[in-house]
C-alpha cells in the first residue's frame, strides 16, 4: 500500500470509509522497552512498592487504553476489541522491562493503534509508579512486531526493509 488512506483526493484529512470492507479476524502485536537502575528494577519484582503491584497495574492500565484508542488517536475507528493480553518481561540485563501487547478483534479494520497503545501506555504507568525513585527511566523500540488478516494479509517487522541485513 503506497498511498495515505487518511487523505482524501483533495489532501483533506478523513475518515476511512470501512463500511464496505468485510469482518475479518485481525491480530496486532507490538513491543516496547523500559530501561531503568537495577534498584528499581529490584523493586518491581519484589512487589515491595509502596504503591502496590507495579506490573500489575500497568497490565490493567494498557487494557484500559486499548479500549480508549478511538478517543486519542483522531481518525482511528472505535473497535470491539475481542481480546488484549499484556505480557512483561524483566531484563536484568538492560535493566529494564520489556511489554508486549496483543489484541484481536473480529472486523472491517486493524488493531495495530491499540496494540501499539497498549504498550505505550501500559510503559507510561510503569514510569508513572516509579518515578520518585528513578526519573531516568526511558522507554523505547516501542513498534509493531507483526499483524494479521485484512487486505493486506501478514506483515512481520523483519520484513520491513529497515530490518534488513546490511550487505
């Protein structure tokens, strides 16, 4: 697809017209990181914050948000979303967190604004809990991973030509 469907022949900004586009299933995943000290890290994984269950909250504050996109995003179509799940994994490495959300629904368009929504917000809150004690924190490679169904079919982030080999 070569072309912005936001706008229409005039380059007006507008609403895509999905009324004539069939159901399909569609499946979005995307990912972000949040790099934090190790103390804070420390801390998410003890569940000894002060201020409660720090993944947990991020979980249901991305789900939250999912359901919001339309809301946020100007000419994103409200959706009934069938499923959003919010996986974390910790990296001692980094430190940091790693979110990755997923979300489905059975219908005329995309849910790659709400995956993507998601992980922004569920990192956000993440950030928000912590911040007394580390405003370093940064979150990023916040993107899609993969989406499925529609016109379009199958994408996957590896086959972007950004993520090509280098010769």
């Amino acid at each position: 697809m070569s072309e912005l469907t936001h706008f229409n022949a005039a380059g007006e900004a507008h609403m895509v017209d999905i009324g004539g586009k069939a159901g399909t299933e569609r499946i979005a995943v995307a990912e972000g990181l949040i790099t934090m000290k190790p103390e804070t890290l420390s801390l998410i994984l003890s569940g000894s914050h002060r201020k409660g269950d720090v993944l947990g909250i991020a979980r249901i504050a991305g789900i939250m948000a999912s359901k919001r996109t339309a809301d946020l995003i100007p000419l994103c179509h409200p959706i009934a979303l069938t499923h959003v799940g919010v996986e974390f994994e910790p990296l001692s490495d980094l430190p940091g967190v790693r979110c990755v959300a997923t979300t489905k629904t059975l219908g005329p368009t995309g849910v790659e604004m709400e995956a993507l929504m998601v992980v922004q917000v569920a990192l956000l809150t993440i950030y928000d809990m912590c911040k007394a004690i580390d405003r370093g924190m940064l979150m990023q490679g916040i993107g899609l991973l993969k989406k499925s169904g529609g016109a379009s079919g199958e994408w996957r982030r590896g086959d972007h030509p950004a993520f090509a080999p280098r010769p």
